[in-house]
C-alpha cells in the first residue's frame, strides 16, 4: 500500500447464502485507488458494482479479505466506529437523488455539515448551491424541483463536508443526456477543485471515459483497462447489452 492511497482492497471476496447454496458476489478483488484520482467501475447489472462500492464504503462487510479507506483497515472497526468513519471521510451521490422530500434545497444541503458539526453550515450551504447554480432554488422541496436540479442538490450536499472520498452510484442513470452533460461536467469540475477522490459505478461508457481510470467488473472478479488504450467499443455493446438483458 502507497502512503498516496485513499483505498486498497486486497483479496477481497463476498459471498451469501440463498436457497440454492452459497453464491460467490465478488471473488478477489484487488485495486489501489491514489488520493485524488477518479475511477470508474463498470459492467452489466447484477456484476458486482454497487456490492463493491458498499464494501469500499464501509457500509457492508466483507466475507474475507481487507479494505483500507484513507489509510484506516475497515475490518478492525466495529459498525459505530465505521459510521463514524463516514462522517469524517466520505459522502454519496445516488442515482436517485436521496434527498429529504420534508426539507428544502438548503436545508438538504445543510444537513449532512450539521451533523459533522461543520461551522457555519447555513453559510456554506448557500455557497454549494450558489456554485452549482440553484442559489434561486434555496426554499424549493425536491417535489418542485427537476431531475437534473434535484442531482445537483445532491451534489451540494456531497461536498459540502469537504470528503476525503466521494462514492457515486450510476449518477447520471436518471437524467436526460443534456441534464447528463451537465452534471458530469459539474461533479469532475468539484471532484478536480476539491481534490477529493472519485469512485463511480456506471453504466455509461461516456462518463467512464472521463475518469483517469476505469475497471469493469465481470462474474464478480475486476479488471482494469490500462489507460493508454480507449475503452473498446465492442466492450461497450457487451456491457450495454447484458445491461438490457439482466435489467
């Protein structure tokens, strides 16, 4: 392990027990993401993506193997310890928002700075919208805002603790492509500004590109693409293709 290593998962392996057996979700898995840097992880639904990305955020635990967030081995922390973890080190966005429907856009963005007792968290919650353009949204609900303004909230809220790693699952899954764009553009904008490390999973082989590194997930095991290659095409329609057929 680097000492520039936000994450190191080493032999990582999870497994469940369901009607027909045990059933192997990831087998092996071994990454090291650098502090920083942003990386994609790809592949069809039911791979392994958002079971890797709850492991790495410490929101499961592994059937063997290690994971190290910030330096700090997730296996030696009990749940209080692990969620305390969160709240220090890391935040999410999600495909489908997970705003509070009863609080407004400043008070979504407010909430995760006043729980880490972040000073003066009116303040920098007006600067986050301000900065992903919705400072004339402060007052509105989520039910009274659009998708993409809705993500972009999300987005405030994602930074404003200012996260040593950010987690986001399928983040553009469900917007427009214009509203993709547009989020994209603003969540690597922030991810360079902020100089907080990156780890998506998506579907979207466009917004893998834009990362510096990209993995795709397969039968539970990943691999990396090396990043002086472009992603293959035909790898794109595979993956798009499973996609369809396992939805």
């Amino acid at each position: 392990m680097s000492e520039n290593s936000a994450i190191t998962v080493s032999h990582l392996v999870k497994s469940v027990v369901t009607q027909e057996g045990e059933l192997t979700i990831l087998n092996g898995i071994n990454m090291d993401v650098k502090h920083g840097e942003s990386v994609a992880i790809l592949g069809p639904s039911g791979s392994g993506k958002s079971t890797l990305l709850g492991l790495l955020a410490a929101l499961d635990s592994p059937s063997s193997g290690s994971i190290k967030l910030d330096g700090v081995a997730l296996e030696q922390l009990n749940e209080e310890s692990k969620a305390a973890l969160r709240k220090q080190k890391v935040s999410f966005i999600f495909q489908s928002f997970m705003l509070v429907d009863t609080l407004n856009a400043l008070e979504n963005v407010m909430l995760p700075a006043e729980l880490a007792g972040v000073a003066k968290a009116k303040e920098k919650a007006e600067a986050m919208l301000e900065r992903v353009g919705l400072s004339h949204r402060l007052t509105h609900f989520p039910n009274q805002l659009s998708g993409g303004e809705q993500q972009r909230v999300a987005i405030a809220r994602a930074f404003i603790c200012e996260p040593k790693v950010l987690f986001a699952d399928e983040p553009t899954g469900n917007l427009d492509s214009a509203n993709s764009d547009k989020i994209a553009d603003m969540l690597f904008e922030l991810n360079r500004e902020s100089d907080t490390t990156l780890v998506l999973v998506t579907h979207d082989m466009e917004l893998a590109s834009r990362c510096q590194r990209q993995f795709i997930m397969d039968s539970g095991r990943l691999n990396e693409k090396l990043t002086e290659q472009p992603l293959n095409l035909k790898t794109a329609t595979e993956v798009t293709e499973e996609a369809s057929a396992w939805s």
